[in-house]
C-alpha cells in the first residue's frame, strides 16, 4: 500500500504542484493539512513494534522523523498522525520573525531527483504566541521543538520555555538562510559556551543540528564539544547552502538527495587516528554508538 501512496504522490507532484508556482504549491499543501482529516486514514500508519525505535530515551514508533517545517499547531497535530515515529516544529526564535521576502522558494531538478532551494528566514511566531499555542497540543508521537537565537542567552530563553512543552529539544546553529546563526558553525571554540548553557537549562533530551558545510570542523571540534557537555543526539541533517539567483537572497539552503547522501556519508566516516583532534573525534564515535538504538531519518528541512 505504502508504494502505492507514493505513486500517486508522484503523479500529484509532477502533474499538478510542479506545475504551480512555489507559493501557491506551498499555500495549497498547507491549507490541505490544515483542512482534510487525513490522519484519521490508517493508511498513512504502520504500527509494528519491530520498527520502534529509542532517541535520548524517548521511545518512537518508527525511525522516521518530520523535520523543522510547520509552526501552526493544525498542521502539527495532522503531522502527528501520518505514521511519523516524531515530528520536528519549525525553529522558533524569541521574537516573532516575517521571514525572508518572496521569491524564498525555488524547485531545482538534480540527476537523483527534485529538490527545493529555500532562504524563508526563520519565519515563526515567536515564543510567547508558540508557548501558548502548544499548551494543549496532544502528543501523538513524541514532539521535537526546534530553536534558534543569536546569542546564548537566546537560546537559554528558548529551551527553558519550549523544554516543558517538548519531547526532545532541538538547538539549530546552521540554518544557512540567517547569518548569525550560520555564523555558530564557523567559531567552534565559540560554541563550548553554548553548549553547556543550553544544556544546563534543561533535563529534556537535547538534539543539536549541524550544517553539512563544516564536514571537518563538525567532525573534529563540534559534535566532540557536544557529548563533552552532555548533549547526545546530533541532526546532521540540515540544508548545504547554495547560490541561486532566483531568490530574494541569492543564496537558499538546498534540499534533494545529495544532501541527505552526504550527510548519512560524513556520519558513516570514521576519523583519523592521525588527526590533531583524534581523541576528542574518537571519543564522540564511542559515544555516538550507544547514544541510541537504532538509527533514525529526517527529511531535510525548509527553514
């Protein structure tokens, strides 16, 4: 059934959304999942407890995960029923964000397939209206709150409000779409401070999310300095920035299977016995190892 889903969904996307211009494809998907009871079909479920999974100690169905994507608690809670084994809010900041200005979407075609290059800018509600939105969201599935900030206090704020609402706590500091948070991922040493802030501000299981723009300095400095401050779940999967002049900002972050390629890749290597950061990236692939069951997949995000 579930590849019969998939064709028809292709048929949609190459017969009709293609065919669309981006934010009415947007709009019209939105409006669908906002509307249409579709998490009332079985169809979209598979319950088998073969396929359950561990992430920080929190139990999911399945290993799939909705990544950052949606803020409105309608869609949300659809998500929640469409057989994901977690869904992902979008990154929220403390003040409410209008996003980058249209064209923020543009579709691309790759050898491996379509994929999306977006530079939407955080576009949220901000805390306060997302806090109050989530008090009386029902857990389907665990939920994975997202957040960003500019500065460590930030993201302090941020995780002590959201944590009590969440599952697991997602931290991004690389979403190439805004510049001081892409900017975390080029000063490494910067980031020790942060993390351990954030990790002291709450006792929710912490996930943070890397660019795969910085394969090396993730590898050698960053994911190590994360299990040092206690935090053991890293999301390498966000967008790899690019250049398109379609854009309102001439760059987006690019979602298509390459990147999710390169990301399970870099995960997969193993670092150098001869490297100068060896012990601190062998500790972490030690770690990384026992830091839950099984492994676990998310679609790349539009931030």
């Amino acid at each position: 059934m579930s590849r019969v889903i998939g064709a028809l969904y292709r048929l949609l996307y190459d017969g009709v959304l293609c065919r669309l211009p981006e934010p009415t494809a947007v709009a019209l998907g939105q409006t669908a999942l906002r509307l249409l009871p579709w998490d009332r079909l079985a169809v979209f479920r598979l319950d088998d407890p073969r396929l359950a999974v561990t992430l920080g100690g929190v139990r999911l169905p399945n290993p799939l995960i909705l990544a950052a994507m949606y803020y409105d608690p309608r869609i949300i809670m659809r998500a929640m029923g469409l057989g994901f084994g977690a869904v992902t809010t979008k990154s929220i900041t403390v003040e409410p964000r209008p996003g980058h200005p249209q064209p923020n979407l543009a579709r691309v075609r790759t050898a491996a397939g379509p994929g999306l290059v977006n530079c939407n800018g955080f576009q949220n509600p901000g805390l306060e209206r997302f806090r109050a939105d989530l008090a009386h969201l029902p857990h389907r599935v665990p939920l994975i709150v997202s957040v960003a900030g500019e500065s460590v206090g930030d993201y302090v704020t941020l995780v002590k409000a959201l944590g009590p609402a969440a599952d697991l706590v997602e931290f991004n500091i690389s979403s190439p779409n805004t510049r001081l948070v892409y900017e975390w991922s080029r000063k490494p040493r910067e980031l020790v401070a942060l993390l351990r802030a954030v990790r002291a501000a709450t006792d929710k299981p912490l996930v943070v999310k890397l660019s795969p723009d910085f394969a090396d300095a993730n590898e050698a400095e960053i994911i190590p300095a994360a299990l040092e401050a206690g935090i053991r779940i890293v999301n390498y999967g966000n967008t790899r920035r690019v250049e398109d002049r379609r854009l309102s900002q001439g760059s987006g972050g690019l979602s298509t299977r390459p990147t999710r390629r390169t990301g399970c890749s870099a995960r997969a290597q193993p670092p150098s016995a001869t490297s100068p950061d060896s012990s601190r990236a062998a500790r972490f692939w030690r770690a990384r190892s026992s830091s839950s069951s099984a492994p676990t997949a998310k679609r790349a995000p539009t931030e």
